[in-house]
C-alpha cells in the first residue's frame, strides 16, 4: 500500500517579499518522511483569503492531508482561518473551548483578552482543535486540512501534536553516499543502477568542499535490505573505476 | 502600472523529503523584491517530468514570468530541461553553443566531457542561454521561463545574469518598527491604519527576545512619503496608548 500523501500551504507576504526565510518546510518535511507521508507538492501564497480558500480547496481534493502554516495570529493580516471555513462552506465563529483557552492564558499573564485576541477563538464548526503549548491559541484541523501557526517554535509543536493522530506509513529510509568524484563521472553507473532498482529514488547532490569536488548520491526506500544491495553494487563500480 | 507579476517553481525530491533545506527561494525573492516584479507563488514539486512539465505550464500562463531551480545537472534525475521542452511543445536537443561552452570548461579542467554531461548541452530550440560562471554548463529562458540550477551559488549567479534583462516596476521599499506590545494590544490601531492606507500593506510579527514580548509592523509599499506618514501615525497613535 501507497503511503499518505500530503500537500504544504505557507501562507504569508512576508515570505514573498523575502523579508522572511520559511523555516517551517524544511521542518515538516522531515516530520512527515519519519512517520511515512510522502510529501508531494510544496505551495507558498500571500495573505489573500478567496487565493487561500481556493488553493485549500484544490490541495485538499488531490492529497490525504493538507497542513498551512501561517495566518492565524490576532492582527488583520491573519486570514487564515477565515478563509478555510469558506474553501468548505463551512460556518466559522468564536468558540467557546478556544475561548476559555485564551482567557485562561491571558487571565495567568496578566494581559487582556480583547477583541483582537478573540479573533483566534475564531474555529469552523466541526473542527477538532490543535493544542499550542506555547503561546496558547490553537491551530485546528478541519477534515483533512491541518491548520498551524507560522512562528517556527508554534509550528513545530502543533506538528508534534498532529502527527501521531495521522496514520502513516512505512518511514522513507536514505543513505548517503560521499563519492569524490563528479556527477558526470558516475552518471552512466548510477543511471544505469536506478533502472535496476526501480522502487529506490536514487539522487545526485554535487559538493564542492576544501577543494575536493564530489557527489553525495542519496538512495533513498522503504526496504532497508534493498537499499543496502544497492549501495554495495554502486560501491563495487566506482571501487572499478580507478 | 502594477509590477511585472513572477511565480518560481523549485524542483527536487530532496526538498520534499526533508534531506535539503532550499535557500533559492529566499534568495530569488529578496532579488525579485528590489527589482520590482512581484512574486506571487512558490511551488516546490519533485523530480517527474510530466508534473514539471504541467506546473510550467500552468505557472507560465498565469504570470510574467516564471523561474525554476533544480534539475539541469547531468544525473538521471535531471529532468527539467527536456520538461519545459515537452511544456511547450519545443523540440529539445544538445545545442552547439551550449556544447562548446562545456567542451572549453572540461578541456580547460583536464576533465571528459562524457555523454552524461553532454546532456547539459540539451538546450530547448528557441532558448537564450543563461550565463553560470561558476560550473559552465548553462541554464536557459524559453518565453517566459528561466530555468536555473539548484545549487545555491550557482542558482545566485544566473539570477544575477538574467535580472538585469528583465523590466521591473517599482521596488518595494518596507519599514519594519519594533514595537514592545503584544500583537493582540496593536492589532485595533493596526487594521484601522492599514484601512487608511490602502495602498501599502502592514505586516504584524510577534518576537520575543531576551524575554522582551513585542511586535515587529513591517509597512510595504513603492511610495516613501506615503510608508513614512503611516510610519508616523503609528508611532504617534502606539505612545498615545500607554
């Protein structure tokens, strides 16, 4: 059986504008590999709410799973949750579990939960909330779109909190290997063991460090015992090489 | 005038496993940004030609202009350029101009210029090659796409090759203010502000540093005047609050 697919919405300007580097994909794509979901497609938008919506609504139909990071703050920018209740046509209020979150951390800080900060107890009806252990105001999954925060920290833990309820499949395994020659040197023999092994992705990474120019070729499975064969073989054909 | 509009498509699996973390797409809009073309998407896909071949499609008839990293190497998962190829409908082969730039650099470093990397000589019929100064082999604009590598030094050097060439708008000027409130204490003055100014956007980034909780308001627009009085009515309406 296949492993879950899923898809990665970044929402933000400041990504866009390259005032912000994204450190949220890197982060979850290696969460999703460990647990088995093969991550398949990458989108960043701006803070748009009918391109959200829209772009949810057309992830949504083509992947298991769909996690956005972003938007969901207090300030007018944040759009997020808006704009997934209407990609599903679905009533979105304040809610009175995310409420009594909000107040409950407000309340223990000592700052005041104004209208504002009463925009992220905004949820659509029927879904289930993600738990944010840092700055309190949860993410939300609704069907099967996950909705994150896109402060890195925030965004780390409600995938922490997510990932385990989400049923994976078999983790993508990969081993590298550091050949110190160029990738037009090898290209012939790694071509060549990819056709052999055709459920093992085989990539070509060229370095250059201190001077020595090689290629890190990552062989990457589910099969642990396959990619161990095939890293041997290519181990034999350079070693023939010289 | 609005600015050119651009979208950027980043290829390669190692992205979507988590194995590389990209940095072009930073790099690309920070460029982007001070040339004034507006990047309006990212997608980040992996290495299959028809999907590739697809999203260029789409990207390139949706904006300005498109630009790609990743998979114009000579390894068998190099598959970008025989994909905006099949994107258009361009016959694709190995180019004399193309060949001879490699041959000078291969004969240049003692090394063969073998089969695998001839196929970096595989320009689409119709392309202006794009410089790379640093490894030779060439990357390549066929209409409104421009197809780079994805090795981050030399991704940095095409884009300064082609940019130039480009017609931009007006650069996006932005002032960030660093505000020692919480987003939720701002956000009432925020919207109103960004009401008012309706041609500037204001972007609302919670930090905490050093135990110091605050906000960063980054103010985007092409008209300083205008940046510099929301500037001011900001900080005026900020003291007033305390």
């Amino acid at each position: 059986m296949p492993n879950p697919s899923a898809a990665m919405l970044v929402i933000g300007d400041e990504i866009l504008s390259g005032r912000t580097r994204d450190a949220n994909m890197y982060h979850l794509a290696g969460r999703l590999t460990e647990h088995g979901i093969d991550l398949c497609e990458v989108r960043v938008i701006g803070d748009a709410p009918e391109r959200i919506a829209e772009t949810v609504r057309t992830l949504s139909s083509q992947y298991d799973h769909v996690f956005t990071s972003g938007g969901i703050g207090p300030t007018h920018d944040d759009m997020t949750a808006d704009a997934v209740a209407l990609a599903f046509d679905t009533p979105i209020d304040i809610r009175a579990d995310a409420r009594e979150i909000l107040a409950q951390h407000y309340a223990a800080s000592g700052r005041e939960l104004n209208a504002a900060r009463l925009r992220m107890a905004r949820i659509p009806e029927g879904a289930l909330l993600i738990d944010n252990p840092i700055s309190a105001a949860p993410g939300f999954s609704l069907g099967n779109v996950h909705v994150m925060a896109g402060v890195p920290a925030i965004f780390a833990a409600m995938v922490a909190s997510v990932l385990p309820g989400l049923t994976g499949g078999q983790p993508l395994i990969s081993r590298t290997l550091r050949i110190e020659r160029g990738e037009g040197d090898i290209a012939a023999i790694l071509g060549a063991l990819a056709s052999d092994f055709d459920d093992l992705s085989m990539g070509s990474y060229p370095f250059q460090n201190d001077g020595v120019h090689g290629t890190n070729i990552v062989i990457r499975g589910t099969d642990p015992d396959q990619i161990e064969r095939a890293a041997a073989r290519l181990e034999e054909q350079i070693a023939k090489m010289s």
